[in-house]
C-alpha cells in the first residue's frame, strides 16, 4: 500500500521560529510537492521537486524554502514564522507524468499554529 | 491557464438525500479530471477518475461524467449516508503541463441522519 507520511499531525509555534515540516515517500516517487490548504482557497502550491536537489517555486513560495537531500524525502522549511502560515501543509508525491491520469498520493497533513 | 471552479459549500443533506456537486473546468489541452475527498483530520484521497471525454469515473457509488461540450465533471452519489460527510475537491492535470495538478477550493459536505 502506498504511502506519503509527515512528521506531526499538529505543531504549535511561536511567531519568528524557524520550523520543519517533514515529508516521506515510499513509492520511489520523482516528484513531490508541498500545498498549504485554507478554508475557501483550496489547495494552493508552495514549492514541488522533480528530482533530488532540485527544487522549483509554486504559486505562493514567500515565506518558505524547501530542501530535497534524498529522493523519499521533502522538507518544507518556514524560515521566520508568522501568523498568517497557521494553516494546514499538504505534502503529496507522484511520477512524472507518463500516463494521463495518474494521481498525486497525499499525506495525512500537519496543522500548524502559529502563535 | 488552467483552472477549476466547484460549488460553493458548505452543503448539508439528510442521509439518503440525492447529492449533486457541480465542477467545470479551464485547460488548454486534454486534462485528465478527478475528485478527491479529504474526510476529517486526513489527507486527500483519490475517489474517482476520468482521463477522456464521455468517460465515467465510480466508485463507493460515486459517479461523474467527463462532459468536454460543457467543460464540467460533476459529482453525483444517489444516496448519501452519514459516512460521506467529507471535503471533496474537484482537480484536473494536463500531460503538456507536466501533469501539475490544479485543485477546486472544495465543499464540505455534512450528512445528517
């Protein structure tokens, strides 16, 4: 069974903290992605990796960076944290797309307030 | 560029009720569509798929159509049970995009017996 994990389902931090949202894959994917989901905006992506060490920016990178040192694992990191990041942080994962219709797996989310 | 718009939630019904969530699309080629269903405190989850026009996607007595001369791929179960209350997200990916997924805002649906 496939599977896409993340590091804490809920986080509590502090405004100025730096924090790390971590992602495991363990479908050997190639790509992996970070969204932030909010109530009324859907699912709007932060960063994705095609590739180890490789990274490119989404639609609302500001605010955050990523690190992708191995291929199962994504890092989403929030250099300073400020209180509009209180959210929830998608990770997903999938291949390149060699097929139409092939889906992006999903991990459980982590809630993040930031106080 | 491409994009997805779904209905408005929050959408409650009683259990048995017939559900309808409507969801049309913009893309500038052949997307693949899909519905995923975020049930409280998880992740998304793929629910069901459609890859070409006409095609139908089902499962757990979901269904919708890839309908390409109204450019939507609405949701439809014909009897809801309490267990369905979930946030459904309508999505679709182009392979000349690179297969980037573009996501509906979602509805949350709550059924009440």
């Amino acid at each position: 069974d496939v599977k896409v994990t993340q590091s804490s389902r809920y986080l509590v931090k502090r405004t100025g903290e730096k924090v790390f949202l971590e992602c495991v894959q363990d479908m050997d994917h190639e790509n992996m992605f970070w969204y932030r989901q909010d109530p009324g905006l859907g699912l709007r992506l932060i960063y994705f990796s095609y590739d180890v060490k490789m990274k490119e920016k989404g639609d609302i990178p500001e605010g955050y960076s990523v690190s992708r040192e191995k291929k199962e694992r994504f890092s989403l990191i929030l250099e300073s944290a400020s209180t509009n990041q209180t959210s929830m942080y998608l990770c997903a994962s999938d291949s390149p797309g060699l097929a139409a219709g092939d889906t992006q797996y999903f991990g459980p989310g982590t809630r993040l307030t930031v106080l | 560029g491409d994009s997805v718009t779904q209905m408005e939630g929050p959408v409650t019904l009683s259990e048995e009720a017939f559900l309808t969530i409507n969801c049309t699309y913009t893309a500038t080629g052949y997307p693949s569509l899909f519905w995923y269903v975020q049930y409280p405190g998880e992740g998304l989850q793929l629910l069901l798929k459609a890859t070409k026009a006409d095609d139908k996607g089902s499962n757990k007595g979901f269904e919708a159509t890839y309908r390409k001369e109204t450019t939507s791929f609405h949701l439809e179960k014909g009897s809801v049970q309490v267990s369905d209350s979930a946030v459904y997200f309508c999505a679709l990916s182009e392979l000349n995009t690179g297969n980037q997924f573009y996501f509906g805002t979602g509805t949350s649906l709550t059924v009440i017996p």
